[in-house]
C-alpha cells in the first residue's frame, strides 16, 4: 500500500481510536494473550476457527501504545476469513506492507505484536489440536 505519512498516521489513528473487530469471543477456538515485556503492553486475542481451518471471526483487546493497538486491529482484519495455513505463513510484512518498513523498524515489538499474538494463538490451538487427535 503506498501512502504519504499524513495517510498513514491518519490510518493508525483511526485503527487506534475505532479498533476493528475490537472485543471478546466466548468459547474461542484460539486465544491468546501477548504482551510486550519491555513496556507491559497487552494484546489479548480471540479466534474462531471453522472445520475447514478458515478463520470465521477474530477479535481482540488490549493496552498499549497507538502503533500496537492500531496494529493489532490491522491484523484482525487481515486474518479474517482466511485459512490457518496462510496465516501460519505470514511474516512481518504482513504489517510492514500496511504501515511500511520504516516505521515498522523503529519500533518493531509494537508493529508486531498483534501478528505474533495471532501466530501464537494458532501455535497453541494446533498443538492442543494434535494432543486431542
Ligand atoms: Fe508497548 Fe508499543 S510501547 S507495545
């Protein structure tokens, strides 16, 4: 996505002020809660997940910083529908083709934190997936 910096803190301002998909899911399939140990930020997220693997709904809560709470609303809305395998594949660009690579690496762990929690969510889900099977 290309955008000029006013766009994009125009962006991240509206992710952090009116989250996408903000909330909680009672009985998720997959949940976890991430935090950024440098700063006690948090990032809780919840994940329905159908029996062909697709991501049905996902939302989140949290605390922290507008690029780790804007970020965590960005990734909620790029998981959204789809599978369990393409998330596993996804990567920091995920979030840097959004917000871009430099402001990504300035502060990395905040950019991140909604992905990674995601990631490990799904982590878990699929090892207590296996231990069921
Ligand atoms: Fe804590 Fe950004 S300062 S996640």
């Amino acid at each position: 996505m290309n955008m000029d910096r006013d766009e994009l803190m125009t962006l991240i301002l509206d992710h952090y002020e009116s989250p996408r998909n903000s909330g909680e899911i009672e009985n998720a399939d997959a949940f976890h809660e991430g935090g950024n140990p440098g700063c006690g930020d948090i990032i809780k997220m919840y994940l329905k997940i159908n029996d062909k693997n697709i991501v049905e709904d996902v939302k989140f809560e949290g605390e922290g910083c507008i690029l780790s709470q804007a970020g965590a609303s960005m990734m909620t809305e790029n998981v959204m529908g789809k599978t369990i395998e393409k998330i596993e594949k996804m990567g920091p660009e995920a979030i840097t083709d959004i917000i871009g690579t430099d402001l990504a690496l300035t502060r990395p762990k905040c950019a991140t934190l909604g992905l990674m929690t995601i990631k490990i969510a799904i982590k878990q889900w699929n090892r207590k997936k296996l231990l069921e099977s």
